[in-house]
C-alpha cells in the first residue's frame, strides 16, 4: 500500500521557509500534482518525502511506517528528474538494470528477464543496447521512467519530468504517463510549475505559494471554485480576469465599471465592502458594434476596445480595456473562437453571465463567491 501522510511539515534554509506547516494526505494509487510557480516550495517538498532533505519539523509517513530517519533506499520509493540523470557509459539496459542491483529475489536472468519487460512496455526494446548521448529526449526521459518502474517501488515521485521536452512531445509523454500510473497502479507525487500538465494528468491537485498549501482537489474543483484569489488566477489559461473595488449596496462598483450582483452573490459578499471580482476569459462574451450606446446596454454589458488579439487557430485572445481607461489598469482577457474575427482599436460590447462570477475578498484574497457550472448547480470545494 503506498498510502503517504504528511503531517505539519515544515522545512527550513537557515531563515529561509521553503515549506511552513504542511499537511496533505495522498490515497494509495493516487496521481496527485504538486503544483505552484518557482520557489514555492513543491521540490522541496518532494525532496523530503525522498529522504534527499531532512524535515526541519513535522512528520512523513508510508504505507504507514514513519520515514523521517529512513535514507532514501530504504523509503520504497522511486524518482524521476528533470534532467533524467541516466549514467553515460552504460548502455540503456544498464541503467535500468541498475534499479535492480540492490534488489533481493533476483538471480542474473531474473534481471534480464524484468528489463526486457519494461522496456517492451516502454516501446524502447530496439534501444536498450545504445548508450544516453544516442538517445533522443524523449527516449532519454522513456529510460529514466524504466529505471525507475523497473524496482515495482511503492511510491513514483516525479520532478518536473516532462520539462526539457518540446510542446509537442511534452503532450505525448503526458499522455503516456497517465497510462503507465494506471496500469502500475503506484501511488504518484508530480511536481511541476505548468497547471496544464496539473490539469490534465491528476487525480487531485495540491497548489502551494510561498511554502503554504493554497489548496488541494481534484482539477475541476479547483478551476471552478478556487477557495483564494491566487488559486483562481494560477489555475487556468489565460488566467481568471480581476477587477477591484466596492461593494455598494448589491452592486460592484470599479474604476471604470457597475456591476449589479445577482441575489445569492449579493448574500455571499454582505458585509464586505473591498471586493475583487473574478471573470474567466472563455465567460466573457463579446460583439462587435459600429455605432457604440451605452444607453441601450443592459445591466451586465459594457463598452470595450480591443487593443491586442492573440490568434491561436483554434481560439483567440482578445485583449480589452475600458474606453476611459488611457492607463490599461483594468486589462481583462475574452477567449474567443478561432473564427470569431476582432479588429484591434475596435469596440465591442462585453457582457458577463452573472453565473460565471466569482468574487473574492479584496484584503484577505478569500473567496466569497465561486462561480455556477453548466447545469446552474454549484460546484463544492473540496
């Protein structure tokens, strides 16, 4: 069982917190994606459930035994790099022999036997007699992922493994990783900084900042009722649209907009007068006109300009700001469809769903209100 509990985990650079009290249950074959932008502590973390830091305080256990004092060979666990690490003079059957070497219950072919195994597995068969340096990235990262499968370890724990890969192979070993999790059936920890690869690949998400969990759930959780301000911006691409400013009376009011709150957002947000209202750039709905009238706008329309688009093929990046905003301090994002065409210096009119808002406390960043999904139920944070 490769059940792993972490339990007020702190870790500490002299008088620098990397990881402040940390707590996260991972169930055993669990796919969970440590994910959080740079210096937020997710390799530190990683590192200290591999035994490759000693834990300032706090505990780590698996499969139930407490590991604090074990040294990494003795934790069941294997790891992956970034920079996958392989031995330069040994041939890629060597290096995934490797993992075998301290292995009891193996004899000479046994090995063998296991190598050729995983790499049939792997789809790298026809390279197990070449060295690293013949080797493409891709290949290299499928050798790193064999030396580690290959021991049958308790737990898989993955550093930013997919890194060094260009988009278009990133994409494909994404892919064969979820399916190599599955049918291994190993609990997994994935650090990574791209919540795309977080997204698409976990069972649940874990966000950290700053060495704090932000968050943890599964990935639609988290998209559609992000319990913080910095969860809802750093999940999703492009980012959750922000706006800042009061709460009047049932109604948003901003530099340069008026947004009438909806009857369960007005009760959620009483009480708090500095709000931020948060808008995904796909809700966000946008025409073009030729004779602007903001007297025909209805209560949750307003006049925009385009200043830039972003053409993706698929969809566009509509940039806008407010026609009196000369500053651009309230930029939003709309996402559009690769057909729909913007001019830039055009104006549209936006509107937005009052189903789609969140809105978020201004001083704390706690959110106050998370958006509906499709079937106008709301999503549950977990």
């Amino acid at each position: 069982m490769g059940e792993i509990n972490i339990e007020n985990l702190t870790k500490k650079f002299g008088d620098t917190t990397a990881v402040d009290n940390l707590s996260l249950d991972i169930a055993d074959s669990e796919f969970l994606v440590l994910v959080g932008p740079s210096g937020c502590g997710k390799s530190t973390t990683l590192r200290c459930l591999a035994g490759l830091e000693t834990v300032t305080s706090g505990d780590i256990y698996i499969a139930g035994d407490h590991m604090n004092y074990r040294v990494p060979q003795n934790r069941d666990i294997a790891m992956v790099f970034q920079d996958y690490a392989l031995y330069p003079h040994m041939t890629v059957r060597g290096n995934i022999k490797f993992g075998l070497e301290e292995e009891d219950g193996y004899t000479k072919e046994g090995r063998e036997e296991r190598v050729e195994e995983i790499a049939e597995t792997l789809g790298i068969t026809e390279l197990l007699d070449r060295k690293p340096d013949e080797l493409s990235g891709g290949q290299q990262q499928r050798v790193a992922l064999g030396r580690a499968i290959v021991r049958d370890p308790e737990v898989f724990l993955m550093d930013e493994p997919l890194s060094n890969l260009d988009a278009k192979l990133r994409a494909e070993m994404r892919t064969e990783l979820q399916q190599l999790q599955h049918r291994f059936d190993v609990t997994t920890v994935y650090v990574t900084h791209n919540q795309t690869e977080a997204m698409t690949m976990s069972d649940r998400i874990a966000v950290m900042n700053d060495g704090e969990l932000q968050q943890v759930g599964r990935p639609l959780d988290l998209y559609h009722a992000p319990e913080n301000r910095f969860v809802g911006g750093f999940i999703g691409e492009p980012m959750m649209n922000f706006v800042t400013g009061r709460n009047e009376n049932g109604t948003f009011v901003g530099t340069h907009l008026e947004y009438p709150l909806d009857g369960d957002i007005r009760e959620d947000v009483s009480g708090t007068s500095a709000v931020t209202l948060g808008v995904r750039p796909e809700d966000i709905d946008i025409e073009a006109v030729t004779n602007p009238d903001e007297s025909s706008l209805g209560d949750h329309e307003f006049l925009m300009h385009v200043s830039v688009v972003e053409p993706h093929g698929d969809q566009n990046v509509v940039h806008l700001n407010f026609p009196d905003d000369t500053a651009e301090e309230d930029l939003l994002q709309a996402l559009t469809g690769g057909t729909d065409i913007f001019e830039q210096g055009s104006t549209v009119v936006a509107s937005v769903d009052p189903r789609d808002v969140h809105v978020f406390d201004a001083e704390s960043g706690e959110a106050l209100h998370n958006r509906r999904t499709a079937t106008d139920a709301e999503v549950t944070n977990v």
